[in-house]
C-alpha cells in the first residue's frame, strides 16, 4: 500500500469537510514545505498513516496555503499536530516527535 496517498491535504477550504466533519480521528499536521522539522515529521506521518490506515486519518494543512484554518487554532510555531475527533481537539503537540511518541499518542484514544 502506498503510505503516501494515505496522508490527505486539506486547505480553508476543505479542512471543515476532511478534518471536523471525518468519521474518525485525525491527525491534523500544521506545517510548510521550507520547514525542516516539517519535513522531517512528515516522514514519520506518512509512516503512521500505513500503520493506522482504516483507524485514523493523517491530513496535512499548509500555514502558508490555509492561514484562515491556522490561525483558527492558534498555530503559531510548526510543526503543529492535533488530534481531533468529533470536531473536537483532543491533543496537540508542537515540534518534532519520534514515531513511537506519536503512535502511543493515537493508542491512547482509539
């Protein structure tokens, strides 16, 4: 399976219908392309969308590309992940993080 087209990209536009409106947790992923730690994570990311394919949703916002949506929650440094469910925020995390941080993250609410 390709991990990559597991991993959705939403923008003001979208992310309303593929992140608030999904049947299943998301792992929204505030990020930039010139963004080190960005790209870095996003790895990891692609990675767990495989590992939590049917289970969880991984879909990535560019600040950039979407700031309506980034400044909606506040985002301020990224990498930015949130894990929401219902339309709700669950957690956030801000920086990079290893994989099994991330996976024990999303165990935790499943």
């Amino acid at each position: 399976m390709e991990t990559q087209n597991l991993v959705r990209h939403a923008d003001d536009g979208t992310y309303e219908t593929l992140v608030l409106g999904a049947d299943k947790p998301v792992l929204a992923d505030f990020w930039t392309p010139w963004c080190g730690p960005c790209r870095a994570i996003g790895v990891r990311l692609e990675e767990l969308a495989g590992d939590y394919a049917g289970r969880v949703s991984v879909v990535k916002v560019n600040v950039d590309e979407s700031p309506a949506t980034a400044s909606r929650y506040g985002v301020r440094s990224i990498p930015t992940l949130l894990l929401i469910k219902g339309g709700k925020t669950l957690e956030s995390r801000v920086g990079l993080a290893k994989k099994a941080e991330l996976a024990t993250l999303l165990d935790g609410h499943l």
